[in-house]
C-alpha cells in the first residue's frame, strides 16, 4: 500500500481520536520525511515494516541503539510511527500500542454505554480490583476497535472477534492469553444482558502451555548482591525500597501481597509475618529473618511517613502518602535500581524474579520442596517443582554417561 494513502487516512482517524494539532504535526513530518526515503531508495513510496526499519536504521542507527540500551526516548517514539503504519495497513485502524494520558481513547455512543454498563457490572462480581481494571482497559480497547471498524455491539461475531485479537501480532503468550479472558468475561456480560444474541465466548480458544515450559527468570548472587548495596538507605525512599526488596528476595512474596501488608500483620514477640494472598485469598504465616525485621524496622522507625489514615506499612512518599496502587508491579524500582548498579537487562528482571530467586536460594541451601511449597503460598508441589529447572548442582547428578565410539574402535564416555 502507498504511503500516501495509509498516511491520509491515519491522519483522519488522529484527529478524530482528539491528538493534538502538534503532535499531529510530528507524525505528517516523520512520515514526510520517510517518503522522500523510500522515493529515493526504491523509486515508489510502497511501504513495509522491513522499509521503515530500514529507514530508522539509517536515520539513527536504531537497531544498534536499541540493543545497546542508548537509544534516547524521542527515538522511540519514531518506531511508534512506523508501527501506526504498519497496523493500518494491516488491520485498518488505529491501534494503541503504547498508552498516553494525553491521548486517552474517548467513546461515545452505544460503545460508551455498554461500556458503562459492563464496568458497573465488574463492581457486582468477585474480580479482584486489579482484574476489573484489566478487564475495563481490553473492553475499552475492544470497543474503539469496532467503533473504528463501523461494527454495532451487538452484531460482534468470531471474525470480529478474531480480527481484534490479530492486532495484538507480536505480543507476549501472557499479554495475548490475558485479552482473551477479558475478551470472554465481557462476551459473557454482553450475553447475559442480552446485547448479543450468538454465544461466541467459547469459540475463542487460547493455545495450550504450560508454567512448566519456561525456566523462571532468576537474580546472579554477585547481581542481587550489588543491586542492594546501591540502594541508598539514608533516606527515607531508599529504606523503604530496600525493606521492599530484601523481604521479596529472601520470603518470596509477590509484590501484590507486599503492597498490601499492614502494621498489623507483624508479630514482633514471635518474630511471624501473617497475610491473607491476594492470589490464592489463603492465610500464610511465615518466619521474620533478622534482615527483613530490622529493614523493615528502621524504615518504621526513621523512613515511614506519619501516616495515621492508613495501616498498610509500605506507602508513597508525597502527599497524600497513599497506598501504592494495584497497577504499579514496582518494576520502576528495580529498574532505578538496576541502571545505578550498571546491572545489564540481560532477560526479564521484574519485581516477581525476586520471588523466583527466593525459591532459587531456597533450593540451593537444600529446603525440601514440600517447604517451599508453603513458603511460596504454592497450592500444591506440583507448581513449585517449576523452581527444580533452576537447581543447576542437582540437575547436573542427573546427566547420563553417553557412550561414543570413534575411529579405530575406542569408546568415548562422556559424563
């Protein structure tokens, strides 16, 4: 498809979303520019994913760039351009890759009411705030993907369906496998509700993988090590984030359940930490290791604003001093963190690897699985033996000797 074409229509739909005169300035120059590109190199404007990297790359050295972790923030904003083009020429709207308060999707309309109805009825359900919120930001999503297509709410078919989920090309299985329950819970609602005749939620299927086909993301000792020594601890934001950090790392909680912990669930006489998992919505009770007490109590102590609205122990450090909120994973924190201590991104390092390499140095120190188990808040072993992929001494007894013959009729054994 021309770039001309794809161009003047992407324009229309911008402004019809409520973007900004400048930054629609920006984009008919970035794509301008990108024309005068593929006229020069390839004789036509005929555009492709492959010719707008090609364009990146020349015009900064992107790939190299991105790579290497140098590429500043404006210039990622120039992929974003290119992918505009490559979505509408692919799926004919506007998608929303990347979110921006300043552009926030605005429906109106049937799309606006269902909506409306749909988030009233969340609050009617047993869905935790973190999933309402999920499912309210893919039904939003959803919707000005049919307002986009011209496609009633109550003529959704699979095709439709279908045809939303092919936007979402190049997207983690987690990412792709969350839309699709949200997609199902609201087909559901709209069913009940008779908005929509056709039952379809049940033909939308997901691919089959299991937790146990990837190896968990875990933090080097000399890593995990540095990353703590870098967090300042005298000042109130560095106790809090060491506190934070240091009791996922050695008692593996998850950072839902860290966020939610109260002044009240500390035992201090018995030295027990007991919560209610926002997961599972079980009781745990888990030992208080001295590090974690005393981190913990010089941040009660010396860091933790004088907040009396609230007994939840960890909390921001700017008026209102609210609760951190269920949308924040605190991965901010480990990144801040990591970039101080020169600490590569080598694989996925989020706040939940803490978690995994608590399991980690859990195995390695020799703790039966079945403590683990309850350690982590596991339903059962079977979900923790997950961990056993990461247990590289115990792995290594269990190679086989493999027996070669070479030339002239001597055997390799190789062990």
């Amino acid at each position: 498809m021309e770039l001309k074409l794809i161009e003047d229509r992407l324009l229309r739909l911008l402004a019809e979303n409520h973007y900004s005169e400048a930054t629609i300035r920006i984009y008919k120059q970035f794509w301008r520019k990108l024309g005068d590109f593929l006229l020069e190199q390839f004789g036509s404007t005929e555009f492709s994913m492959a010719r707008g990297m090609l364009y990146l790359n020349e015009k900064c050295c992107f790939l190299e760039k991105y790579k290497n972790e140098t590429l500043p923030q404006q210039r990622v904003q120039y992929l974003r351009m290119v992918h505009l083009l490559e979505d509408y020429q692919l799926h004919g709207v506007l998608t929303r890759r990347y979110y921006a308060a300043k552009n926030p999707i605005v429906l109106d309309g049937e799309y606006l009411s269902t909506h409306e109805g749909f988030k009233t009825y969340l609050q009617t359900t047993q869905c935790s705030k973190c999933t309402a919120a999920h499912y309210t930001r893919i039904t939003l999503v959803l919707l000005d993907h049919l307002r986009q297509k011209r496609l009633e709410v109550g003529s959704i078919d699979l095709a439709a369906c279908n045809g939303f989920l092919s936007t979402f090309s190049g997207y983690s299985y987690k990412a792709i496998e969350q839309t699709i329950c949200g997609i199902r819970y609201f087909l559901r609602y709209l069913n009940e509700t008779s908005i929509l005749a056709n039952s379809i939620s049940d033909k939308i299927h997901m691919a089959k993988m299991s937790k146990q086909a990837k190896i968990p993301c875990v933090w080097k000792a000399a890593d995990l090590k540095c990353l703590l020594q870098t967090v300042p601890r005298n000042n109130p934001i560095g106790k809090r984030d060491y506190a934070m950090i240091l009791t996922a790392c050695i008692l593996g909680l998850r950072s839902i359940d860290l966020k939610h912990l109260t002044l009240d669930d500390f035992d201090w006489k018995r030295k027990l930490l007991t919560f209610r998992q926002h997961k599972t919505g079980k009781s745990i009770t888990l030992p208080i290791p001295n590090p974690v007490g005393w981190a913990i109590i010089d941040y009660i102590r010396n860091g933790r604003p004088h907040v009396f609205e609230t007994r939840i122990l960890f909390v921001k450090h700017m008026p209102p001093f609210d609760p951190i909120g269920d949308e924040n994973h605190l991965q901010g924190i480990i990144s801040h963190y990591m970039n101080k201590a020169g600490i590569k991104k080598e694989s996925k390092h989020g706040f939940h690897s803490l978690r995994h390499t608590a399991a980690s140095l859990l195995l390695e120190a020799g703790t039966p699985l079945e403590i683990i188990t309850e350690v982590l808040g596991h339903s059962s072993t079977d979900v923790t033996s997950v961990y056993l992929k990461i247990d590289i001494k115990n792995l290594e007894q269990c190679v086989l000797p493999l027996d070669f013959e070479k030339e002239g009729g001597d055997a390799i054994t190789l062990q």
